[in-house]
C-alpha cells in the first residue's frame, strides 16, 4: 500500500479552501489552519473569470456559481467621464470557452466553499508562526 500524502494550507480564505479542496480531490490528507477566530467573509464581491471556473471544472469542483452569483452577460472599460473604451461580449466569450464567468458576493463564495471542505479539519486561532523540514 502506498503512503498516504499529507499537506497543510495556511488561511481559510478563498485561496486557502479551494487549494485544501483541490488537494483533496487529487487525494491528500488535507488540514487547514487560520488565524482567526471565526470564518467570514471580507470585502464585497468578485469576478469569477472564465479561466478560473474552467480551473475548478478541471478538478471536478462544482461550487454552484451560477446558482449563487450572476453569470455576467457585457462587461463595458469606461473612462473617468464614463466614455466607452472596450465592451467585451461576454456570451460569445463564454460559448466559445465553454464556461461562464460569474460576479458573486464573498459571502456566498465562501459558503460555497465551506460546503465542500465539510470533511476537511479546519483550525481556528492557529497562527502559523514557522516552517520546518
């Protein structure tokens, strides 16, 4: 039988969880550790470009985006007077990648999240203070 594979990831953020889920599905023993006392989301909402759902897909992470946020449809560049510089089309995009991109809110991102690390060890009010070999 061959050795199980163990990794650690620092930070529960976004980055964090979708690496610890990651890790998982290509079959690490994964724990998280976070600093923090509890889990929350900060800041207001993002962009889930095409690239980093096709990312997810690749993996076989489903988060639901176009259930819990908007798939975006236009996306317009203006200038500070609120002249059109650049519109990219986003449907003709999408179709042509084969995967959309979705605007969602952190919160519902991270509860994304949340559901699929249910089986991985979180720690909370676990600061990583070094690293040894």
């Amino acid at each position: 039988m061959g050795k199980t594979r163990s990794a650690i990831v620092i930070g529960a953020g976004i980055g964090g969880l979708t690496t610890a889920i990651a890790l998982r599905r290509t079959g690490f023993d994964v724990e998280v550790f976070e600093r923090a006392p509890e889990l929350r989301a900060a800041g207001f909402g993002l962009s889930v470009m095409s690239n980093a759902t096709a990312a997810l897909a690749t993996l076989d992470i489903d988060l639901g985006l176009e259930k819990r946020g908007r798939v975006m449809e236009t996306y317009h560049v203006k200038d500070w007077k609120g002249r059109l510089i650049r519109e990219f089309p986003f449907p003709e995009i999408t179709r042509r990648i084969g995967v959309p991109c979705v605007c969602i809110s952190r919160a519902d991102l991270l509860a994304a999240l949340l559901d699929q690390t249910a089986d991985i060890p979180i720690r909370l009010n676990a600061a990583a203070e070094r690293f040894e070999v």
